[in-house]
C-alpha cells in the first residue's frame, strides 16, 4: 500500500493514510492483535476521479516541446522538423526538357533541320542554336539558349545528317520552365512535420544538406512487480511473463523516441522502486511505469515518486480501461533538468490504452508535431457496443474500408476487436481506432456513426 502508516498509540486500532492530490483516502485495519491484519480499502467514487479530457490538459501543460539539433538529410529520415524549410531559389534554376527528343525554335514548324549539337542531362550546350536548327536533348538537360520547344524523339525522323521534324508546336512545349516547380521562397517542410520521403526529398531538392530536428525524447520503461519474470524466463508459481516492458518500449521507438537500456524489473519495495525512480528521473524526459499505482499494499509507486522529488497532478481517471492512471512531473534542484512521469495501470490492455491516450500526446508534443494530439475520423459501427454504468469506456475495433457506407460515397466501418478486458491484450492486436462509449444504460446501436481515435498515424 502506498503512503504512510500512523504509529500505533493507545488505540487497538492502525489507520493508514495515503494522499491523492486534496483529497485522502482512507483505509482501515483489523486490530493490531492480528498478526497479518488484512485491510479494508474504501473505493474511490467516480465523482472524485478527473475526466480523460481534464488529465489530458494536464499533461500538455507541464509537458515542453524538446530542444533541436541539426544532422545530415540522410539521417533525418522520419525526424520531426524543428524549423520551416524555405527554397531558397527557384526550380529547376534554368529551363529543361522533360522528354528525350530534339530542341526547337517553335517557329520553324515541321520540316528537315540540321542538328547543331546535342545537350545530356547535368551538361549545359555550351552554344547558341541559331532559327533553322535543332539539338538533340534529353530528358531533364537544360535548353540550348535560342531554342524554346521539344519535339519527343517519336515525333521526329533522321534524314540522313538532318532531322525531321513531323509535328508543330508552340513555344514551351515539353519544356519546364524555370522555377516552374518551386518558387523562390517557397515553404517545402513546415516545422513540426515528420521527414518523410517526400519531405526528405523536397528539401534536398531547395538544396539543403541538413536539417534542424527535434531531439528524439530519452524515455526510460519500469515495469513493476513481483511476479513477473523477463520474457522467456522459466515461471514460477504465481508468476507472470513482464509483457509491458517490451511492449511500451516498442510503442516508444516507433514514434522516433530514444528508449534507455532495459532497466531490472522492479520489485514491489520502496528501496527498489526509488533506486530504478531516482536512476531514471537523471536520464530521461519521460519514465513509463507499469503497475504499483492501484490500491493494494504493494502498489508504492506514488510514493516512491514523491519521496524523489516528484509532483503528482493526477491519480485515478474516469475511464475504462486504465482508471489507476497517474502523471507527475519532476525538476532536478539546479532547475536544468525536466521529466514527466507517465505511471500505467500493470493490466497490458489498460496500459496500452493509457500509452495511447497521455503518452502518445506527450511525446508529440515533446517532439514538436502540431497537434500533439491523435486525428479522429468518423466510422459506422459494425455490431453494438454495451457501455459501462459509470465511466466512459474505450473500445478497440479495427477499421474496414466499406464502399457502400453512406450512399455509395464510402466510409470505414469499425469492427470490435472482442472482449475487452484489461488484462487481454488482444483486444489490441488488430486494432486501428478507439471508440468512446459514454457511460451509462444505453448502448451505441450498430450502424450508428460515431468519432473515432485513429491510431495508424503514430
């Protein structure tokens, strides 16, 4: 149990304590005649938990976007961009052929012409061409000066030393002109964008070698508890496979986040716990916890966090799955050191779900993407979805592309991925979107259109 015990004073009975936020929750003993008293915990109502939306605000707001860092183009692949890139010049800088064939001056008209030279790709001509020559080009060469049209190569038939040319044509044509793609000045990556092909391109092409990105955020997984056993480890009675480490972990590197060296599987003791916290809290702008936050006697996490030095904001939300969830923030004593802490309830779909939903919108804004937040998009449920009697509940469903859905004008239908128990995992296997489905006794009846979390743009 995280939190205090009050010594025991002439009265038979233990109280402990723990503080959440204003409020305190209280739990009670049997009398300390009992050897292992075991204890009686008063469930929090949820009237006194935070909304989803009123947590989210929190963790934005003590959460800053990271500082930037310039590296080559060939290594910025799927970086987030801390600055606009602009071009500079113009594009392409002189006007180019954009077919293989021969250059003229379109005047001329179809008729046998001798050839007064030929211009390659990277290669300038060198000459003027006077009225009454051609050149042959080729695709993306720069346009002899005194030319102004192309004629494609299959237009176009040899006659002995000369050309002919079997087409007319107006003058540009088959030509790019000069910074016809991209104007001088023009913005080619916004700041805040991922560097995708297109984006790494697009700023090769305005002629920049490097770029400013923002630092990929030192993230640093905990996972917590007795009875798990690293992955592949032989399982003893009681115990349970760590599934979250490598889970978030993996969640963490593919939004471009630098996850420090697995630490050891924290066990359930204050002495343990603060060494992993404490180690953590040096290295990391975000610490991702698993378990040690709900209500039992081994659950010491916010405690321990406390005792480090951190501020909790917010313990218990109003939602299914992952109510224990909590945040709390942490600055070193010199003032030059910031981390956030993100604790997960130790169930692997709760903690997937909570990742999605605070960590998720952390790291993006830690990473400068604009806005840190997930896109949703409308779908039409597939079957219905029975809702919990008090807490909004997120559902994982799996989105199918149907091109009969409103009107023929298509749409995605949403499919449930099944139970959706905390601890099964999955539920999470195939899902691309979460639902929320308001509390309360009605359910969300099949076909309805509802808003989704899309989650295939991490």
């Amino acid at each position: 149990m995280p939190g205090c015990v009050v010594p025991r004073a002439a009265s038979p009975t233990r109280v402990g304590w723990r503080t959440l936020g204003p409020k305190r929750e209280t739990l009670l003993s049997r009398t300390s005649q009992d050897m292992n008293p075991p204890h009686v915990f008063v469930a929090r109502p949820a009237s006194d938990m935070m909304s989803v939306r009123q947590v989210l605000d929190i963790v934005l707001s003590k959460t800053e976007c990271l500082d930037s860092e310039v590296v080559a183009l060939r290594e910025a692949a799927y970086r987030v961009a801390a600055e606009d890139v602009l071009a500079p010049a113009g594009f392409p800088p002189f006007p180019a052929s954009i077919m293989d064939g021969y250059a003229v001056v379109a005047a001329d008209g179809p008729g046998e012409y001798p050839v007064a030279g030929q211009v390659m790709a990277g290669h300038p001509a060198g000459y003027v061409q006077e009225p009454g020559q051609v050149s042959y080009i080729t695709t993306g060469a720069p346009m002899p000066e005194g030319a102004d049209a192309v004629v494609r190569i299959e237009d176009t038939e040899p006659s002995g030393d000369r050309v002919r040319i079997k087409v007319g044509v107006q003058p540009g044509h088959d030509v790019r002109q000069a910074g016809s793609d991209m104007a001088p000045g023009t913005l080619v990556v916004r700041a805040g964008s991922v560097l995708g092909p297109a984006e790494l391109g697009l700023a090769a092409t305005a002629g920049a070698g490097t770029v400013a990105v923002t630092r990929r955020p030192r993230v640093s997984v905990l996972s917590t508890g007795d009875e798990l056993q690293p992955p592949g480890e032989p399982l003893g009675p009681g115990q349970i496979p760590d599934s979250n480490h490598v889970m978030l972990s993996a969640m963490a590197q593919r939004m471009g986040c630098d996850v420090q060296p697995r630490t050891a599987i924290a066990e359930d003791t204050e002495s343990q716990l603060g060494q992993e916290v404490r180690g953590s809290l040096r290295q990391s702008d975000l610490i991702i916890t698993s378990g040690g936050i709900s209500m039992g006697e081994a659950d010491l996490l916010p405690k321990v966090l406390t005792d480090c030095g951190a501020e909790i904001h917010c313990e218990r939300v109003l939602m299914k799955p992952g109510k224990p969830f909590t945040f709390s923030s942490w600055q070193a004593a010199s003032g030059d050191r910031r981390c956030v802490v993100c604790s997960l309830p130790g169930n692997p779909a709760s903690a997937m779900v909570t990742f999605l939903l605070f960590c998720v919108p952390a790291l993006r804004r830690m990473l400068g993407h604009q806005p840190p937040a997930l896109p949703r998009i409308q779908v039409v449920l597939d079957s219905e979805l029975v809702p919990d009697s008090t807490r909004p509940e997120f559902h994982r469903v799996a989105l199918a592309w149907d091109h009969d859905l409103h009107q023929g004008k298509g749409g995605y239908r949403a499919v449930s991925t099944g139970a959706q128990r905390s601890s099964r995992l999955l539920s999470m296997l195939d899902a691309d979107a979460l639902i929320t489905v308001p509390p309360g006794s009605q359910p969300l009846p099949s076909g309805s259109t509802v808003a989704a979390i899309d989650l295939r743009h991490l």
